[in-house]
C-alpha cells in the first residue's frame, strides 16, 4: 500500500492521489442511498476527468442533459462540472462533450433546471436511464431502466422507490417531486434535440 503523502524535504510534502477504483464514482445522496456517476456515455478515464479538472480548475459532478439554445432538451448526456468561481460570461456550471473526435465546452447550467426519475436498488443505489437507447441495470441486478427522458420501461419490484435526482450546488441531489413535476413542466416530448448543438460549443481539444 503506497503512502498517502509524499515528502519533498524542507519540511514539504505532496498529497497522493488514491489508485481510481468503481468507489470513486460513487456519491452519498443520504437516507442510506447512493448513486454512481460514472461518465460511461462519453468513455472517459478518473484521469481525464482529473486532467479537465485541474485545467479548468472545476470539479466533476455527472453525466446529464442539458437545453440547447432554443430551449430544447439535449436527448445526448454531457459531462457536468462544476467551478465555484462563476465564469464571467456565464455560470458556475460547465458542460463539456464529445463531438466528432473532439471536445467543446459550453456553459452547463440548464442541467440544473432538468430533474429525472431514478429508481431505488435493493442495495440503495439509485438508477435512471441516460438517453433512450440507455439499458441501465443496477449493480445488485434488482432493476433496470431504459428509455432515458423519452419513455420509461421498468423492470423490477412495482413497490420499488423512487426519488427525483437534479445537480445543485455542485452535486447531485434529491428534490421533491412537486419541485420535481414544476421544472419539467416548462417541457414535452416535442422539446428533444435527438444530439448536440455542436454549433454553440466551443472547442477545446
């Protein structure tokens, strides 16, 4: 087991960073449920991840939708971060994605205003599918979901819980199903743009 720290002498020392593992994906919501936020959908590494962060000083939250600029819903997740200094031409949230090889960035901040159902596991963990072609199964295997914000097809206990999830402050979190339901009412199934809006990113790699 290598040593947490490393000393540099002169009475410095450098922090180092655990080996990636599935737990580090892992967030606690609270009431003994938990969700992974692995960016599968865009494939990349804990290191890439970390590189992003550390050149945009932001910190990663999620995979999730966002608008495009005529207000619809972005059917395709982006990768979610957060920076507490706010941009100055924009907010504190950054949506960054993969298009065609390359990756553009654009302010993330609709992602907070587009909560999603997810469905509780035996174990706790909460599942939800990203987009409609998604299959999302739980790590124990008690239940599945797909169809992403376009329908739902469910499989599992009918008594399953559920909870509505919705990055806040720099996080995923549980908001009431009223909050819930008066979000997405600004939106219907006619509001989908089945990809990106390539055109109001800009390109960084």
């Amino acid at each position: 087991m290598p040593k947490p720290t490393i000393d540099l002498g002169n009475g410095l020392w450098y922090e180092r960073r655990p080996e990636p593992t599935g737990d580090d994906w892992i967030i606690d919501l609270g009431n003994g449920l938990w969700y992974d936020v692995t960016p599968d959908y865009h494939s990349v590494t804990l290191e890439g991840i970390r590189k992003v962060e550390e050149s945009k000083s932001c910190r990663y939250v999620c995979e999730w939708n966002t608008l495009d600029s005529n207000g619809k819903i972005n059917e395709n997740p982006v990768m979610i971060f957060w920076n507490d200094v706010p941009h100055p031409q924009g907010s504190n949230w950054m949506a960054l994605f993969n298009a065609s090889g390359s990756y553009y960035v654009r302010d993330g901040i609709s992602a907070s205003r587009l909560p999603i159902l997810a469905y509780i596991s035996d174990d706790g963990e909460a599942v939800f599918s990203k987009h409609r072609h998604d299959y999302r199964r739980s790590r124990d295997s008690s239940i599945s979901v797909d169809g992403g914000r376009d329908y739902t097809r469910f499989m599992g206990d009918t008594n399953t819980r559920r909870t509505w999830l919705l990055p806040q402050q720099g996080k995923v979190t549980m908001i009431d199903e009223s909050a819930a339901r008066l979000l997405l009412s600004a939106f219907d199934k006619k509001d989908y743009n089945n990809g990106y809006e390539y055109d109001t990113g800009r390109r960084i790699i």
